[in-house]
C-alpha cells in the first residue's frame, strides 16, 4: 500500500501535467479556430466590396451607356433637321428654277412675230415659227 501511496503524487502530477497540456492544446486549437474564423470574415468581407464594387461599375457602365444612346439620339435629331433645313432651300431653289424654266418655254412656245413677215405676210408659218428654207 505504502507503494501506492508512493506513486499517487507522480500519477498526480503526470494528471496534471496532461490536464495542463490539454488546456494548452485546447487554447491553442481554439486560438487557431478563432484565426481562421478571423480570415474566412475577412475573405467574405473582400467578397462582398468586390461584389459591390462590380455592381457599381456595372452601374456606371449603365449610365455611360444611357448617355451615349441620348446624345447619339440628339446628334441624329440635329443632323436630321441639319438636312431637312438644306433639303428645303434646295427645294426653294429648284421652285424658282422650275418656274424660269416653265417660262423659258412659254416664251418659246409663243407664235413668233417677225415685223418683216407682218408687213409682207410672206415667211410666217400658221404655227408661228419661222421656216428659213420657205424664205
């Protein structure tokens, strides 16, 4: 018994021994747990800045997009009323070129009256256009 009694102080201190070297290891595992918890935060937080982050580009790509197509669309509506303004001078222009035109072959048209041919009532067509080669 007394051998017992011997060994129980050094069975004791092993237990102790162990019991402290589990804390350690159940510190150190929990220490560990706590660091990769802190990381997989912070990866998650990264995460979600670049998620916002690319939201907000696609945002901003929206808006340039937005812009372009408005202003492409103003473009086309000046250069729309650019020509139309053109098309109606020429218009105007081609009136008035029409009309001296249509007044050219009027005149043209017109039974000719030659002072000489009055006079002698010889050289006039019943048309009214001179024949040189009757003359």
């Amino acid at each position: 018994m007394q051998s017992a009694l011997d060994s129980l102080p050094e069975e004791l201190r092993q237990a102790r021994w162990l019991l402290r070297e589990r804390e350690e290891f159940m510190a150190e595992r929990s220490r560990d747990a706590e660091a990769l918890m802190n990381e997989v935060r912070a990866q998650a937080e990264r995460m979600v800045q670049r998620t916002e982050i690319v939201r907000q580009a696609n945002a901003v790509a929206q808006r340039i997009l937005d812009d372009a197509n408005e202003e492409a669309r103003t473009l086309r509506h000046q250069a729309e009323d650019f020509v139309d303004t053109k098309l109606a001078g020429m218009e105007i222009v081609l009136d008035r070129l029409t009309r001296t035109v249509q007044a050219g072959r009027a005149k043209l048209a017109a039974p000719l009256v030659a002072p000489a041919a009055e006079e002698t009532g010889a050289g006039a067509e019943e048309d009214g256009f001179f024949d040189q080669d009757q003359a």
